[in-house]
C-alpha cells in the first residue's frame, strides 16, 4: 500500500464514523415532520460540518503530514506528498 495512503488512514476512519450517522439521520428526518425534523437537521448539520473537518484534515495529513498528532507515530518525520518532489529537486541540485 502506498505511505500517502497508510498516512491518511486514521483521519479516514475517523471521518467514516459520523457518515454512518449522518445517513439514517437523514433518513429519519426526511421522514418526520415538525420539531423533531428540526431536531434531525441541527443533528446532521453538526455531523456534516465534522464531516467536512475531517476531509480537509486528511488532505492537509497525505499533502503536507500536518498536522502531526493526525499522523501515524512512524510516519511524522517523513515529508507529505508535496513536499516530496521538492525536497527530492532541491537535493539533486546541490548535488556537483
């Protein structure tokens, strides 16, 4: 499996947990009426908004490995998928 995958892993499990929520409370909110639909749609906003916290804290752990506490202990000293081209240009130049 490739590292940019096994980097991202954590942070994809944890996303995937409030999408399992979200789709029955949708479900059950587009099947009730009044208070308790409102109640449904204030839940799932909440779980939409974590959900998108986390795809943006996933990208920012394959493209960059930041933040550090995201990324696995045995990966944190390696560069992110952007900084790897650039560290592997910037060596190559320095080299006579």
């Amino acid at each position: 499996m490739p590292e940019c995958c096994v980097r991202g892993l954590p942070v994809a499990v944890v996303a995937a947990w409030p999408m399992l929520i979200g789709v029955p409370l949708t479900v059950i909110g587009m099947t009730q009426h009044g208070t308790i639909a409102d109640l449904f749609a204030i839940a799932l906003g909440a779980v939409l908004f974590f959900i998108v916290l986390a795809a943006i804290t996933w990208l920012t752990v394959v493209l960059f490995n930041r933040p550090r506490f995201a990324v696995p202990p045995h990966l944190r000293n390696r560069p992110g998928l952007i900084a790897s081209p650039i560290r592997s240009r910037r060596g190559s130049r320095a080299a006579p």
